[in-house]
C-alpha cells in the first residue's frame, strides 16, 4: 500500500489538513494529528502568533506545545484561547507544535517538554493572551475594513459584530488582514467572573478521532518501502553484549540485516513478524561483568541496612532524639517496602525516521520531550540539528515513560537508524516485553517511620528514614525522594525526614505521582495507625493536625462529607481515608473496602475531592480523577517488577504486571473544590491518596498494615 493509498482509504477523510509553522509539510499519512477538521480540504491558515491560526473557513487552531497523550492538554489549551477569543467551541481545533525549546518551552522547566502535571499551569495566561492577542488583531481587521472605530467591535461566539452599522462577520474573513496587524503589547485579559467557556464541561477535541480510529499514532504509520527494527536486549540490567550468533536468525524471511549497537543487537526486516521471529531465533552471549544480578529480596534487605546510618536531611524541626526519651509515651514502628513499577503505557516507545529529499531527517514519535529527541538524534545521526526534525504524535500513553532527560530511547532509535544506512524509511519498535522489562522503573524504596504519642494523646514526634535511588542521579539529596515527606502537613512539633540514594544499575525514573507515589503511601497509613493507637478518627485527628483553613483540611472535609463519613459501612466493609498534595493540586479520597472471594481487598467506591484551583475544563478533571485512581490501585493492588534470583527481570507483559481490569473499577464519584487560585495538575495528583486510603480500610477490616506492596501478590497465586 502506498502512502496515498493509506492516507485516501483508512484515514482518508483527514488526508492533507495539518500545516504547521516550521515544519516541512508531512506526507499525507502523517496529517490526521489535526482533530475535529471536517472534510472537504484543508483551510488556508494565518498565523496570527505562534499558538493560534485562524483557517479561511472560521476554524481556529491552537499548537499545542505539550503532547496529548490523553491528559487533555489540547482540549485545555484551546480552551484558554477560546476564552479570550470569543471564539465556538465548535469551531476550535488543536495540533503538536513544532520542536522549538524557546519559542514553545513549558515554562515551568525553561524548555520544551510535558510533565509534572505542568500543562495547564504553566501556560494558563500565556495561552489566554494568545487568544486575545488573535482576538485584537481580528477586530483591528475589522475595524480598519468597516471603517468603526475598533472600541465598538464585538466578539461572541466566533462572531465579529458592528452594533452600529449591523455588519457581522466570522473570523475566516478578516483571518489574512489580522495576520498582518501589529499584535498589542499586552492584551487585555478577561476577568474570570466574566468567563464563558472557562469551567464548563466542554468535550474533549481529540475524542471523535481516538474513538472512530481515524487519529494517527506512531504505530499508524506506514511509509512505502518500510524497514522495521526491533533490538534485543539482556535480560540483566547492565549487562552488555559479548558476542553474538545471527546464523538461524538472518534464514527468517524477510529479516534484512542484523547489526550490534550499543544498546543490544538489532535486527532489521520487511515487517514485525519477521523481525521478532528473527529476534526470537538469534543467540547473544551477555557480558554480566557490569550487571545487577541481585533478587529484589536481596536489595530489600541491602535497602533496610541503611535504616539506622547517618542520612541526606530534608527535614529536621524541634528535637527528635529528646522527644523519643520522654517519658510517658507511646511508640510506633513501621517499615514499608515500595517495589519497582514499570509504567505500562498501553502504546510501547516507537519511532519513525524518514529522509527527505534533501537529505534531511523526519522523525514521528510521541515525544515528551522533543528538544532533548532531536539534539540526541541530531548528534548520534552526525547532523545539524536544523536538519533533524521531531515530529510529536499523539501517543497512547505515558505516566512519565517518555520523559527522559538525555533521551535514552532516542539514543536507541537514532543508532538503529544510522546502523541502518539510511536508505529506507525505518520504524523501530519496542514490543510490550521490551517495555515491562527496559527498566526506567519508579524506583525501589525503603521506608522506616517512628513515631510517638504523649500521655495527652497528642501525636509529638515523627522521624522517617527513606532508601532508594536517585531519580535525579545526585550525590546529595534528591528532592523527588522526599517530597510529600519532608513537607509533612501535620502539625508535628518534633519531625526528621532524612534520605539515603542508592545506587543500581537498574535505570529509574519518575513515575505518575514521582515520590507521592511512595510517600503519600508511607505518610498517610503511618498517621493513620497513629490516630488509630490512641483512638482517634481518621478523620477528625487528621484535621486536628492540620490548619483549619488550609487546602488540605478542605479537600479532607469534602470527601468525608462525599462518603458520609461517620455512618455505619455496609456490613462486612470498611472505610479508609487519605489526603495528599501533589504538583499544588490537594486531593483527598476515602475508599470502601471489602475483602473479596479470594480474600484480597475488592474496593468498592471511591469518593473524591480535589482542590487545583480555577478548574479550566471539569470534564477532564474529572476523568483525571478517575483515570489516576484506577492508574494507582491497579499498582498498589497488584504491579511489582521483581528481580529473581541472579537478577533476573521476572515480569515481562500484562499477565504477570497487569492493569486493574473493568469489574475491579470501583464506582468513583468526584467533586471539584471551587477555587479562585491559578490552576494546578491533575494529570498525577488523583494517584496517591488511594493506595493509603485502601490501605487503612484494609488494616480496619483484617487487623493488618500493609507494610509491603502490591497487597495482592499475584507470582505466589
């Protein structure tokens, strides 16, 4: 099939919309990131700055300069345009910028990249000030083509209007001559008791395509002549390549050629199958001289020596070691142990490499980071960065996968394509073992807590020893290791928080949520058996802890309130609760448990309030919401990515590190905080607080903490 063939039959109705500012017009095949355009062609687009075109035929479009892997940045972002546009809904559409890591950096990292739940807090007002920038220079247009003066030009719902005269106007008729005003300065921007699409459940603009299967991914495109590689890679993280045996595997047909790189062997074919057939058949010999051969057991116990050595300090207020000498007091010891998490995106890392006819390279992939994919691709291929150009593709997926500083997975792609000879179109392909096993895990942590209680019942001292590795890779304290523990929300007077990085050759990474994945967990059951020793509610204890006006004490009162806190539970279940900040958004979540036939917990609902300020599209928060609580009991429930004995990767697709499946979803019921702060993430905040809110529940109803995740180990069942 060709590439016209592809684009004219299974996508054939978005064949050709998708222009976009510095980028080398795509083959048609590649042009369907552009959601909602209609058929009929594409519209002539004027730049009025670099995140807004107004098309001929009134739609606005909106260059996203964050990837949509189904958090919502493009429904997000146009939203804030819309706003200050005036513009329909209707009639916005959304598609990835151009790699640019100064005009379209995130602000909040000074280069161009998704994370951190950072989409919409970062660009809130610069987004808002490009659609009202567009906005001005439309009426300016307009102005200077009726001959009104612009002060009585009214803008509503993508309608240019002259009360006065009666003229009216869509934006597509002024789109050429506002493209060549001179933008304002500093446009005016509403204020938010004026909003009108701002808070409302506007539907998302990439659903129509992901959900008819016209929205083109990476693993959708097919150029003519493709050559496909998949590398294979040691079983041992650290291990290198010794030696290696192709004879059974070059008589695969198809299989092309079959070359080492630095990263493992990699073997080039026609098509998939016979590339992993050939994968499948060929004999590589593993230096394990560098190699982590230690189980995960032997790490844990490694983990927990360092308990009781001299830490990183992150946190250290009153006297901790006075106050545990006390007399009078109660104590409490837990140690909890948090496994490697693979992130398991639903689409595996890929990318394409096309040369064009100048000799320049076009690379697709779902790029978080693109800036960083095109310098390692720019320099592993020996071009010009100008001669290298990333492409983001919607991607099926992340949680923080593709969010590599140095670009790992590039370096891979890249040499694979240079070892290639360059002379056809290359897709290279990870399959969903090369995924579960390729490490960049959330880490492994250890954590100790002590705690103690005086004869008033008050909670006085805390002190919390947390071992792993650097997700930063520093010598000194890494704050991705302790964030959500050494900025503690309860009142305390006595609180230590120290740190220890260790150092593996197993690749880590942040995960969804990054260290609240681990300290939200650690944090939240630890007061909770606190509370629980001298017979406090969870509830009420918690928010006497906590100032009573804070974010934290709102969200907790919400979602208590949500459950109806204090009743009875169904017989046989119980509640659990937990509240955690993350990225500046507050969440606070109670789950009803119970234990199930096979006598795992089997969590029934969840109620959950967030608090992460103005709520630019509560449909998406919503679904962030939910998303992130089935994202984080599936984990907390079930995933571990372990090292067997010799150091083996143990877990290797869904059968063995699997996803919470649709009759384990509890019922999840959301309500957003209504809030006149500047917006906050959603993407990562709705993971933490249900592992200890289960967690809780859990120990209520068995009389047992969980001191070692998942709760359900699925390798002795």
């Amino acid at each position: 099939m060709t590439i016209h063939d592809f684009a004219t039959t299974r996508r054939g109705f978005l064949a050709g919309t998708g222009l976009v500012i510095g980028v080398a017009i795509a083959p048609k095949f590649l042009a369907a990131s552009t959601m909602g355009v209609q058929a009929g062609g594409a519209p002539d687009l004027k730049p009025m700055n670099a995140f807004v075109k107004i098309g001929t035929d009134d739609t606005v479009t909106v260059l996203s300069k964050h990837i949509e892997f189904g958090q919502g940045p493009f429904t997000g972002l146009a939203t804030l345009v819309a706003e200050e546009l005036d513009a329909d809904w209707a009639q916005m559409r959304a598609v990835h910028s151009p790699t640019d890591n100064k005009v379209y950096a995130n602000l909040a990292f000074g280069l161009q990249g998704t994370g951190g739940s950072s989409s919409i807090a970062n660009a809130y007002e610069q987004m808002r000030k490009a659609g009202a920038t567009a906005r001005a220079m439309l009426v300016a247009a307009a102005a200077e083509a009726w001959g009104v003066p612009a002060a009585e030009i009214t803008v509503e719902k993508g309608r240019i209007k002259h009360a006065g005269s009666g003229k009216d106007s869509g934006f597509g008729a002024f789109a050429d001559s506002a493209a060549k005003q001179v933008p304002p300065d500093d446009p005016k921007l509403k204020d938010p008791k004026d909003f009108v699409l701002i808070g409302t459940d506007l539907p998302k603009l990439d659903t129509r395509g992901k959900t008819d299967g016209t929205a083109i991914f990476t693993l959708d495109i097919m150029p003519e002549n493709l050559l496909v590689a998949v590398v294979a890679h040691p079983k041992h993280f650290g291990a290198t390549v010794k030696s290696f045996d192709d004879t059974e595997a070059r008589k695969v047909p198809g299989v092309v050629d079959i070359k080492q790189i630095p990263q493992g062997v990699a073997i080039y074919a026609d098509n998939t199958f016979s590339a992993l057939k050939a994968r499948d058949a060929l004999t590589v010999d593993w230096d394990l001289g560098q190699a982590e051969t230690r189980s995960s057991q032997q790490l844990a116990a490694e983990f927990a020596s360092h308990f009781d050595r001299p830490g990183l300090e992150a946190t250290n207020t009153g006297n901790v070691a006075d106050a545990f000498r006390q007399e009078g007091i109660q104590t409490l010891e837990s140690e909890i142990v948090f496994p490697f998490l693979a992130h398991a995106p639903m689409e595996p890392l890929d990318a394409v490499f096309i040369k064009a006819a100048d000799g320049s390279v076009d690379i697709y992939n779902g790029a978080q980071f693109p800036g960083f994919d095109q310098q390692v691709a720019a320099q592993i291929l020996g071009m010009d960065e100008s001669k290298v150009r990333v492409n983001t593709q919607l991607a099926g997926g992340s949680f923080g996968r593709k969010a590599q500083f140095g670009s790992p997975y590039m370096q891979e792609a890249a040499a694979v394509y240079a070892a290639s000879g360059r002379d056809r179109p290359l897709k290279h392909m990870w399959t969903r073992e090369d995924d579960i096993q390729g490490g960049f895990y959330r880490p492994m942590y250890a954590h100790r807590m002590r705690g103690a209680i005086n004869a008033d019942g008050q909670i006085t001292t805390w002190e919390q020893v947390i071992v792993g590795q650097s997700i930063m890779a520093k010598a000194d304290l890494d704050s991705t290791s302790v964030e959500g523990a050494s900025n503690l929300p309860y009142k305390i007077p006595n609180l230590k928080v120290t740190s220890h990085n260790i150092k593996l050759a197993i690749p880590p990474l942040w995960w969804r949520s990054v260290g609240h994945t681990h300290t939200g967990f650690a944090v939240e059951t630890f007061v909770d058996e606190l509370l629980a020793r001298v017979g406090k509610d969870p509830v009420e204890g918690r928010l006497a802890l906590l100032e009573a006006d804070s974010r934290h004490a709102g969200v907790l009162r919400k979602a208590a309130e949500m459950a109806n806190w204090g009743a009875k539970a169904p017989e046989g279940r119980a509640y659990g609760v937990a509240v955690v900040e993350s990225f500046g958004s507050f969440v606070g979540q109670v789950a009803e448990v119970s234990v199930g036939p096979d006598g795992a917990p089997r969590v029934h609902k969840v109620w959950c309030a967030v608090d992460c300020g103005i709520a630019v599209n509560p449909n998406i928060i919503r679904a962030q919401m939910e998303g992130g609580i089935g994202y984080g009991l599936g984990a907390v429930l079930f995933d571990a990515v372990t090292l067997g004995q010799g150091g083996r990767i143990v877990q290797s697709n869904f059968h063995d590190y699997r996803s919470i499946r649709i009759n384990e979803m509890p019922d999840v019921a959301v309500e957003i905080i209504k809030s006149t702060e500047k917006p906050t993430g959603v993407g990562e905040p709705g993971v933490p607080p249900v592992g200890p809110a289960v967690a809780n529940a859990w120990r209520k109803l068995t009389g047992a903490p969980v001191r070692q995740l998942p709760i359900v180990n699925l390798m002795s069942s």
